[in-house]
C-alpha cells in the first residue's frame, strides 16, 4: 500500500468515526432536550399539551404523540387500553391536531343489561386557529399559554362511536317480560308475548 493511500484511509476512518460521534452527541444531546422541553405529559391529564414548541416551527412540521394508557376517564367516558397517536401540524392558519385512537368502553346492553366490553376506533381532525379569522367550524382557538387539552375533543369524538341501543351480541335474547329472566341464560317457559306486564311497556321502548 502506498504512504499516501495508507494516508488517506486513515484520514477517512477517522473522519468518520469523528461525524459518528458527532452525530451520536446530536442525538443523545436531542433526546435530553426533547425530555426536557417536551416533558412526560401529567399523568392526571394525559391530553394537555404544551405545543408552544411546534407554534415557532416552519409550515409543514409535525410533531407525534404516542398514547398508551391502562385506564382513562374522559369526563363520563370510561376507556381501557386506550391506544393512539397525534400528528400535530403547523400550518399557516394555525396547528392542526389529527389522531387515531382505539380503546375499550363497558356498555350495557339494553335487552339484557348486562355489562359488556365495547371496542371502539375513531380520529380526529381539529384547527386551533392562531386568530379568530382562521377559525374552522368548531371555533377552536389556540389559547395563549400554548396548551392545547385534547380531552373534550377525545370524548366527543369517540361518543360518536358508541352506539345508542347497544346490544352484547346481536341475538341477545333479552329478559323475560314477566319474570325478568335472562333468556339468553335459560328459558323460564313465559309466554313473551305482550302482555299488560310492567316490562312489555319498557319493551316497547327498547
Ligand atoms: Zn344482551
Ligand atoms: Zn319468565
């Protein structure tokens, strides 16, 4: 090998192992500034986000927040295993706040009323406008302190997934009109047709 060659891939060697390192620092040196900066959200409120740091960003940048949470109640709205993500754009208008979440709710089944595990799946799409002239439909402004709490926009959206008359299984048989048996159980012999009994005005209802 030639002194220059030898040289040479000496040089290169540890010129890269130089930018290796350099770039390991810049990552590792990133990774604390984002915990610093961006820090583990409070655990009694997951969805409130300080997205002052994405305001003072180009357009078109966007920054994900992963959710992974047991439990969550969002107002009324009790979830398990609650899943997701949100892209947070900044655009000239505003950020734009979009998400896909997955979760489990305990319904109640109006035939049998018996508690049941719903799953749920559902997105969002919102504008905080950076003024009044921007503003989408929902109205929804970006507040001065820079947080954003997605919570109320969750549980809205996520109702609009929850059926009104929920049923445990499609067949549910329902209890009985006279004696209130759980017919998907076992059947009690009653007749089920209508009669002047308390339950088959509720069973119109239903
Ligand atoms: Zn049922
Ligand atoms: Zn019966």
């Amino acid at each position: 090998m030639l002194v220059e060659e030898y040289i040479e891939t000496t040089l290169n060697k540890s010129i890269s192992i130089y930018w290796w390192s350099r770039y390991r620092l810049r990552n590792k040196r990133s990774a604390l500034l984002d915990q610093r900066e961006y820090p583990m959200s409070n655990p009694r409120k997951p969805f409130r986000i300080n997205v002052g740091f994405i305001i003072h960003e180009e357009i078109g940048y966007s920054h994900e927040i992963p959710f992974e949470l047991d439990k969550v109640k969002l107002d009324d709205l009790e979830l398990k295993n609650f899943e997701g993500s949100v892209h947070i754009g900044r655009t000239p208008q505003g950020l734009i706040v979009q998400g896909k979440f997955s979760a489990e709710t305990t319904l109640e089944c109006v035939r049998c009323l018996k508690n049941f595990n719903y799953p749920l799946k559902w997105e969002i799409t919102e504008l905080y406008a950076f003024n009044k002239k921007s503003v989408s439909e929902s109205g929804l402004l970006l507040p001065d302190d820079a947080h954003i709490e997605l919570a109320p926009l969750l549980r809205e959206y996520a109702l609009l997934e929850v059926p009104i008359n929920p049923l445990h299984k499609p067949d549910c048989k329902g209890l009985c009109i006279e004696c209130g048996q759980d017919l998907n159980a076992r059947d009690c012999g009653h007749s089920q047709v209508e009669g002047d009994s308390p339950f088959s005005k509720l069973k119109d209802l239903l």
